[in-house]
C-alpha cells in the first residue's frame, strides 16, 4: 500500500496527493467519493474485498490555506528535474545563488537554481552572464499543482485529466 491517491476538492480541483490507506478511509467513512479505482488492484479483508482508489472527490468543499511550496535544497533540486542548470549533468549536485550572497544575492526561489560542482566553481562569485554560462531554464517560483505533477507517474491518466497533463 504504497501507492499514493490524488484527492480533489469538491469543484474537481486538485488539491493533495495521499497515501492509500488515508484515502480508504475517507471513502470508507463517507467523507470523500470513489472517482477512479487503480488497476485491477483490491484491498482484502476477512469477509470483503475494496477497490483501491486512485483518485477520491472530497464531499465538502475545502478552503484550502496556501502557503506556498517550501523553499528547501530538495524542493529546488526537484524544481530544476535533479539537472544542473547550466550544463544539464545530473552528477554531483549543488545549488548555486545566480547573484551571489557575497554580492547581496538573497536565497529565494528566482536566486536559487541547481548546479553541479564543477559549473558552480567555475561561475565562482559572479553571475551567470559575467561567468559566460547560459541558463537552461530561467528560475520560477513552483506552483502547488506544479508539485502534484512532478508526483505524476506517466502512465497515470487517472491523474493527468485533473492535473492539466498530456502523457507521454
């Protein structure tokens, strides 16, 4: 039961990703519906036996306080796919500060992007542009659904029509 349920508000709107069990007993006790099962997949007890969902519809509507997707080291590695952002290895990763802190840089996540060790000793205390590198992607601040989408397994297309995604 490590699969993980994508749970929707009322109004069909994404809003948290959890675990089966958690998800089984929202349904269970009536809290949320059943939108989508998983694949052929049951959970089993003496006397029944239960689809395991794969995506539940909350019966209430939720206001859902947001306070933003934490600014950590793994939420900016996971942001930038795990790939340095100037050369795109994904070896021996660091996060490096596009105006460095010694030059007032702040750590934010338009400041923050991934590097490796070696383009990030290579741009030293300078920008991007005064070191010669080139971005691969321009810094953003990630959105909620942004993060619900990175959890979306490609073959997922339960998930995908509620979370904006065309599968691969």
């Amino acid at each position: 039961m490590r699969d993980k349920v994508l749970i929707l508000n009322q109004d069909f709107s994404a809003i948290a990703i959890c675990t089966v069990h958690k998800a089984f007993l929202l349904v269970y006790l009536q809290k949320a519906e059943m939108v989508s099962k998983a694949n052929g997949a049951v959970l089993r007890t003496v006397s029944a036996s239960f689809p395991i969902p794969s995506v539940i519809r909350l019966q209430r509507y939720v206001k859902v306080p947001y306070y933003g997707i934490a600014l950590s080291r793994h939420n900016v590695l996971r942001r930038d796919n795990f790939l340095c952002q100037y050369c795109g290895t994904n070896k021996n990763l660091t996060l490096d500060h596009l105006l460095p802190r010694s030059r007032g840089g702040e750590t934010n996540w338009l400041n923050l992007v991934t590097a490796c060790s070696r383009c990030n000793s290579r741009k030293g205390d300078r920008t991007p542009e005064e070191a010669g590198l080139k971005l691969l992607r321009k810094p953003s601040k990630p959105s909620l659904l942004t993060f619900l989408q990175l959890h979306l397994n490609t073959n997922n297309e339960d998930w995908s029509l509620y979370l904006n995604v065309k599968n691969k």
